[in-house]
C-alpha cells in the first residue's frame, strides 16, 4: 500500500510500471518518496512562517497544505516529465531548468525552517535591537519635550532670581537702617533719628514688595512647575504607547534580517542539505542508466507517435486525392458545350433585365 502510494507520488505510468521487475519499482518507489517527504517539509516550514506573520494556528496550517500540495505537484511534475535520452547531452539539457527550479524550491522551504531552527539566535539578535530602538525611541520623544521644559526650568529660574535680587535689596535697605541706629555708618549718631526712620521706612516698603514678588512669583512658579509634570508625563505617556510597537518587532521580515547577521555557515549547510533532497530525484534519473519502465513508456510513446504520423498522413492523402478530383471534375465541365449554351442564355436574359431597367429609372427622371 506504501509502495502504491510512493508511486503515485512519483508520477510514473501505474499501468506500466505494474509489469516491471520489482528493482524497477522500487526505484521509483524511492524518488515518489523524496518528493512526499519534501512536500511534508514544505508544509511544515510554510506553516511556521505563516505562524510567525498571522499568530493563528489553524490558517497556519491550512495555508501551509496548500503550500505544500503546490510543492508536491511542482516536484512530481519535474520528475514525471524527466525522460531518459539516447544522448546524456540532451538529458543535461532538459535537467537545467528543472535544477533551476528545484534551486528556488530548495531556497523557499529552507528559509523558514532555518528561523525555527536559530529561533533562540534570532530572539537575541531581536531583542539587542529592540533595545536599541528602545532607547532610539525615547531619545526621539525627550527631543519633542525636553527644549519646552528646559524653557520653562528658565523662565523659574528668572522668577527665583527675581526673588533673590529683591531679597538682596531688601536685606542690604536691613543693614543700612540698623547701622544708621548704633551710629556705625551714616550719620554716625547713636538712636532712632529722622535718617533712621526714613532708611526703616524704605526698608519696610522694600520688605512688602518683597512679599508680593514672592507671592506672585511663586504663584507663577507652582504653575510652571505643574506645566513641567504634565509634560513629562506626555512623555511617559507617548513612550509607554510606542513601546508595543517595538515589542512587535519580531514579525517574518525581522527575522530574516536577524538571520542574514549571525554566521552564514550554518545556514548555508542547511540550504545545501534541502537542495540535495530537492534535487535528489532528478539526479537519481540522471545518473540512473534506462531500465525497463523507460523502455517501456518510450515504447508506447512511440506507438502513439506512430498512429498519429498515420493519420495525419492519410488526411494529407485523403485532402490532394480530393482536390485532384475537384480539378478533374471542373476541367471536364468547363468543355460541355450544353452548360456553355445554358449560361450564355442566362446572361442574355440578365442583360436584357438590365437594359429595360435603366430605360425605365431615366424615363422617371425625364
């Protein structure tokens, strides 16, 4: 029942094939074989890819059967159509696009089953460069907010410096009424004078504007300062947003980016090994001499070619035959002389038709 199968799979005449040595079948057995095992791999690496684009199991899998019932007709249309010649010259001939076509196979199936196999490779590939584009990321976003906080921090910084400079005057308006008082500067007098009580009353009007400058800078502080929170949190918030987007960096075409930049070797051994099992079929019937199926099928080919060079032959026959007739035939007439009568009666008769008709359209006219 394998061995049935295997068979079919390798696209050989069943009819034919039945009637040969056992040898013979299984060696078609063996090439039906390598195309079903290849399908299978196709199936299973389309699968993965499309697992890793879609993240759904079912349409997964479904599409990968598809893609690999598509493999396995490619394949068993390759094998079935590669037919022993007399000269090796024309078998290489015919392999050429055929080892062309198994070459894109070979690349289309390995290439997924290659990011299986490195998956834990790639993953830390991925992950270095989500890292980078992480801190890529929050560099982009701190240059959308930070020159308006820095701008703000200034505009605190001119209000507290504000607060200092009056600060400063006020506490110097201090020193000055104090020493006028114990006689040090000033007027050098001893006592709460006239010139003290005009430096106190400058120094208390400097301590109430001081007062309010604190209020209203500070009220304008707070404000600013609020400002600065809000924007920093806009910026949390814009990075927390992005990150998923980074976080999702993992899709089909990511990791094959990932793949090219770990060592080629290994990855080139495994494409070697898919395209030894792509191209072993083909190779097998290479390098394989005729057997007894090839005769066969060459055998019936060319019985079929036979009958039909027959038949096209005979309706070539069949058409000159005929048209050597019909020339015989129309010569022979062309001399009767009752069929040249009858037409020159019939040709008068039409004349005469003629003439009375245009008699008649210019009478209607005149």
């Amino acid at each position: 029942m394998l061995k049935q199968f295997f068979l079919i799979c390798s696209g050989v005449d069943l009819l034919l094939i039945k009637d040969c040595a056992n040898g013979e079948q299984n060696k078609y057995a063996g090439i039906g074989a390598t195309v079903f095992f290849t399908a299978l791999m196709a199936t299973i690496a389309c699968s993965y890819a499309l697992f890793t684009v879609f993240d759904n199991l079912y349409s997964a899998i479904f599409f990968g059967f598809i893609w690999g019932l598509l493999i396995f007709n490619l394949d068993r249309f390759i094998v079935s159509t590669l037919k022993k010649k007399e000269s090796k010259r024309q078998e290489i001939a015919q392999v050429i696009p055929r080892l062309f076509l198994a070459f894109i196979i070979a690349v289309v199936i390995s290439k997924p089953l290659e990011l299986k196999i490195f998956e834990k490779e790639i993953n830390q590939v991925l992950l270095t460069e989500k890292n980078q584009m992480t801190l890529a990321n929050k560099s982009q976003i701190a240059q959308q907010f930070t020159p308006e906080i820095n701008n703000i921090n200034s505009e605190i910084a001119i209000l507290k410096n504000e607060i200092l400079a009056k600060e400063g005057e006020t506490n110097s308006l201090y020193e000055t009424y104090i020493a006028e008082a114990e006689g040090t500067k000033g007027t050098k007098r001893l006592g709460k004078g006239p010139v003290y009580k005009e430096k106190r009353a400058k120094h208390d009007a400097a301590l109430a504007e001081l007062q309010l400058l604190k209020e209203s800078n500070n009220k304008k502080i707070k404000a600013k300062e609020l400002a600065i929170i809000n924007l920093q949190e806009n910026q949390k918030l814009t990075e927390t947003k992005t990150q998923p987007i980074i976080s999702n960096f993992d899709g089909l075409m990511a990791r094959i980016e990932a793949l090219n930049k770990l060592p080629l070797l290994p990855s080139f051994f495994i494409f070697l090994l898919f395209l030894a099992i792509e191209t072993a079929p083909i190779f097998s019937k290479l390098i394989s001499s005729k057997g007894e199926y090839d005769y066969k099928l060459e055998n019936q080919e060319s019985i079929i070619k036979t009958w039909i060079q027959q038949q096209v032959q005979q309706r070539e026959a069949i058409l000159k035959t005929d048209i050597d007739i019909n020339n015989k035939v129309y010569s022979d007439l062309k001399t009767e002389e009752e069929l040249y009568n009858y037409k020159q009666k019939m040709a008068r008769n039409l004349m005469k038709l003629q003439a009375d008709t245009f008699y008649k359209n210019e009478q209607n006219i005149l």
